[in-house]
C-alpha cells in the first residue's frame, strides 16, 4: 500500500510539474503576443483622400506577418505589408527586426523610392543567419495630394487596389524575390 501511495504521489508531482510548465509557456506567449501587438500602428495616420485599415490575425499566439504606414508630411506617406515564412516565435522575432530596419530607413531617409527601401532591407537580411527563412514584402509611397502610389513587390503576392471616384479595380501582379535570399537584388517600382 505504502509503495501504491508512493508511486501515486510522484505521478503527481510529475503532473503537476508539467502543468506548472505549461502554464508558464502558456503565459510567456500571452506577453508575446501582447508585445507583438504593439508593433502594428497603434493609431493608422490620417492622410487626405486615402484611408487605411489593418488587421493581424496570428494561426498561433505570435504570427510573422506585419504592415506599417508612415506620415512623412501632409503630402507624403510610406508603408508596408510584409510576411515573414513559418510560424511563431521565430517568425515573430524576424518581423520585430524587419520593423526595426523598415522605420529606420524610412525615418533617415524620408524622400526615398519604395524599390530602394527593399534594397536596403534586403542588403541587411541576406547577411543573417535566416535558417531557411525568407521575407515577402510590398513596400508602397503615397502621395496624397496628387493621388499617386508607387509600389515595389518583393514576392508578395498581387495587390488590389480600389479606385472610389472611378469606382474601378486594379490587379498589380507580384514580382521581385523575396527578401533575405539573393545579395544585391534589385527591385522595380510600379
């Protein structure tokens, strides 16, 4: 009986070490998750004649996929939709980098061509260490009064763009190689 109660006793132990674990993973990924939140515009900016909206929707707690828009001036705005490949933690500590270097270059250089932004983020990934990894990415410049929009595709996929006034669809197929794969690549501007 003594030996029954015993091996009951470290089975729960066991039990209870695994769940203590658990929970702990479980709640380390709730941080994450909040953290990568908040790498998204908390506030999309206001911008005359365009509006803007966002939406991450992980598969698990923490996702590689990432958008941005930053207001130059009233005239002037640069943004992003990238995705990092794979899932998780790996893919979400990717995309905090990518942020980092996207909104430094951007921020140095504020007058700068959506192809030369992927240049520049490419130029800095295909130096790391990425394990297999590759980044899609369309950067866009928007100039608002003149209702002009460049774009660079970095094997993103099409982008559809909606025309209000003329109520009409456009299809920009993709193009470019994604990010972190080749050195030197260079990209287009549509």
């Amino acid at each position: 009986a003594l030996t029954n109660q015993l091996g009951m006793a470290v089975q729960n132990i066991e039990f209870l070490s695994k769940e203590i674990d658990r929970k702990k993973e479980e709640e380390q990924m709730k941080i994450a998750s909040d953290i990568q939140s908040k790498l998204f515009p908390q506030k999309v900016p206001e911008i005359k004649n365009m509006q803007f909206h966002g939406i991450s929707l992980p598969a698990k707690a923490v996702g590689g996929d990432y958008y941005d828009i930053i207001k130059i001036d009233d005239n002037l705005s640069i943004g992003i939709i990238a995705d990092v490949s794979g899932k998780g933690v790996p893919a979400a500590l990717l995309v905090s980098m990518f942020r980092t270097v996207f909104r430094m270059i951007v921020t140095n250089q504020k007058d700068i061509a959506p192809d030369k932004i992927l240049e520049r983020i490419n130029d800095v990934f295909v130096n790391e260490d990425l394990e297999g990894r590759f980044i899609t990415a369309v950067c866009f410049k928007i100039y608002s009064k003149e209702r002009i929009v460049q774009m660079s595709d970095a094997g993103h996929g099409s982008v559809i763009y909606y025309n209000s006034t003329e109520k009409s669809i456009t299809e920009f197929e993709s193009g470019g190689i994604v990010i972190g794969v080749m050195e030197k690549e260079k990209y287009e501007v549509r």
